[in-house]
C-alpha cells in the first residue's frame, strides 16, 4: 500500500487548469472544423500538429519562436507523409522504418536535452500515424489521403503559429516565456555514451518488435499493442524506478478507460452512431485538456489520460463491437508487458555496464524528463 500510495502521490500545486483549458481552446479549432468539412479521419493529425508545436514552442522573441515552430513544423510534416505514405506497404517496411526513425530520436540527445524531447515527441508521433495509417489502409472502408493527413499536421502547427502571432499584437514585442516551462531548455551538445546508445538501440528495438507482432500477424485492434508499448517503456535511462511504474500503471488505466468508452458506439447505427462519435471525440479533448493539467500534478494520472484521448481518437474510425474488447484489452496488456520487458533489460545493461562505484555514464546526457 505504501508503494501504491507513491505511484498516485499527487503534487500540493493541484492540476494546472488553466494551461489544460488553453490547450482545449486551441484544440477546439481543428475538431470544428473538421466537423465542418466532414473529413474526422485527418483530425488527429491536426490536433497532434498544434498540441505538440505549443509544446515544442522555446518561447523567447518572436523571430526565434516562429522560426523554430515552422522548423518542427516541417519535419513533423514530413513524418507524417513517410507514416501515411508507406500505410499501406508490406508490414517489414513498416517495421524498418519504425525502427530507425524510433533509433534516431533515441541518439537525439547528443545534440542538446532540448532537442532530445522534441525528438521524442515527434517520434510518438510517428508510431501513433504509422499504426492509425496501417489502421486505415487494411481495417477500414474510410478514405484516406497522404496529402491530406499532411496538410493537416501542416495546418496544426501553422495555427500554433497564428496564436504566437496573436499573442504577439496583444501583449508587444516582449519576449515571452515558453508555454511548456517543465520541457528542457538545454541546446548544448552532449557526449553521446554507451549506455545511451544501448537504451536507444533497445527501445527501437522494443517498439518497433511489437509493431511487427501488430502489423506482421495483422492483429484485431493490434495497434493498440505498438501504442502500450511507447507509453510504457521510459524514453531515457535515467528515470527512476517510480516514473517507469506510473507509465505502466498509466498505460492500464488509459486503456481501460478508452475500452469503456468505445463501449458506447458498439451496438448503435446510422445517425445515433454519427451523434455518439462525435460526442466521444468531444470527451477524448476533455480527456486530453485533463492530462496535459495534470502532468506534474501526478504522473500516472497524466498517463492514462494521454493514453485513454489518443487510443479513443485513433480507434474510432474502425467500427467497435464487443468482442474487440477483448482483443484491444489482450494487445495492451501485451505492449505493456514488452514495455516492462524493455526496461529490465536495459536496467541488466546499464548494471553489467556501471563501474564499481560510479554512475552509469554521464546522467546528463543519458536522461531527459519524459516527454
């Protein structure tokens, strides 16, 4: 019970509620208009594109702040077209890109802490895209377009953009803060280590495994497995014991909250079944506004309700009954137990690897706080 009470130990601060409703307003825009046009099968692309480009967003004056949005921008639209470009190729393909994609963010942090994070959230990212392209390309009878998916990650971060520029005719020309104060401000290149470079070829390794179990078996729902997978196996060597069983601990609840709630649709048809999706991706928001205030009130909480916004939004295009309970309950219980599986043996690596007495490494250019 003492442990129990550690992983849902809460920060005295309380939630941070008004960056969690700023997002949502923000979010708000994307999902009206894509309700507008009738295409929801591209507003998971938008919704990522302007939530991670706040994120990654270094604050400062506004020339550096626009210029480094429109850089991520970019590469993150690129991701997007590979991940949607390549949905519908055989499954290896797939699974070798994931892997070197996953690998390069991972050896990320020789070049700064910073970019380190950026990194890994674009290659989050990219595992969501690539499993919700395989998705839509073998599972579904939606439509799909790379180029839409693209522009629509384009057009997330541009309006990103547009709220700086807004931000810059109200408050001046003052430099401002970054929005996400807690994402490492550190550009300064490291020493890229062995330890850290056997915990980047492990995780890659891990995540894109288990999208080959997904993709290559053509599981039920088995993009819930890669998924599991990302939130559970920590994204640096670094973090302590606690962090990784909050993930994990996260990673259940996530999903068996977005379980319930693609319970919902499961015997509905017709306009009934328009009017509850539309409502479930209203609550995957509400969903999603809760987690980002929650991040460092506790972490198990911020974890489930990342998982549980994202796995609804990615699921709904694919028609839910109640036998694909069990199948999405089994795939994330399974990417979570490879999650589990990873770290220990990086924590059997980094122990064969540590020197009598000494660190593993050199801890500030092994580690970042989690994206």
């Amino acid at each position: 019970m003492g442990r129990l009470s550690k992983v849902f130990a809460r920060n005295a601060d309380g939630p941070n509620w008004p960056r969690g409703v700023a997002v949502l307003d923000v979010m708000l825009v994307p999902l009206i208009v894509f309700w507008a046009i009738g295409h929801e099968q591209y507003l998971l692309s938008a919704l990522f594109g302007v939530v991670y480009a706040g994120v990654a967003d270094p604050g400062g004056a506004f020339g550096r702040r626009v210029r480094n949005i429109a850089v991520f921008g970019l590469v993150g639209a690129g991701l997007t077209a590979l991940a949607f470009g390549i949905g519908a190729q055989p499954w290896g393909w797939l699974v070798l890109v994931l892997f070197a994609v996953t690998l390069a963010a991972g050896l990320g942090v020789a070049f700064g802490v910073r970019r380190f994070a950026v990194a890994l959230l674009l290659n989050s990212w990219f595992v969501i895209a690539l499993s919700m392209a395989f998705n839509l390309h073998h599972h579904t009878r939606v439509t799909d377009h790379t180029w839409a998916q693209t522009a629509s990650w384009a057009a997330g971060s541009a309006l990103w953009i547009a709220v700086v520029c807004l931000g810059r005719l109200i408050q001046g020309r003052a430099e401002r803060p970054q929005p996400i104060a807690e994402v490492p401000g550190d550009t300064s290149r490291r020493r890229l280590t062995a330890p850290a470079v056997v915990f980047a070829l492990i995780r890659a390794v891990a995540i894109a495994g288990s999208a080959a179990l997904a993709f290559g078996l053509d599981l039920s729902h088995g993009l819930w497995l890669p998924i599991a997978t990302l939130v559970a196996v920590k994204p640096s060597l670094q973090q302590t014991a606690l962090v990784s069983v909050q993930r994990v601990v996260g990673a259940v609840i996530g999903a068996v909250a977005a379980l319930l709630l693609l319970l919902v649709p499961a015997s509905e048809h017709g306009l009934r079944l328009f009017a509850v999706t539309r409502g479930l991706e209203t609550v995957a928001l509400v969903i999603l506004m809760h987690g980002v205030a929650m991040r460092f009130w506790n972490y198990a909480f911020y974890t489930a309700a990342i998982a549980a916004g994202v796995l609804v939004l990615v699921d709904l295009p694919q028609p839910s009954h109640y036998s694909a309970e069990g199948y999405r309950v089994l795939w994330t219980l399974c990417g979570v137990a490879i999650g589990l599986l990873t770290m220990l043996l990086a924590g059997l690596v980094a122990k064969r690897r540590t020197a009598p007495g000494g660190p593993v490494g050199d801890p500030r250019a092994a580690g970042t706080p989690s994206a």
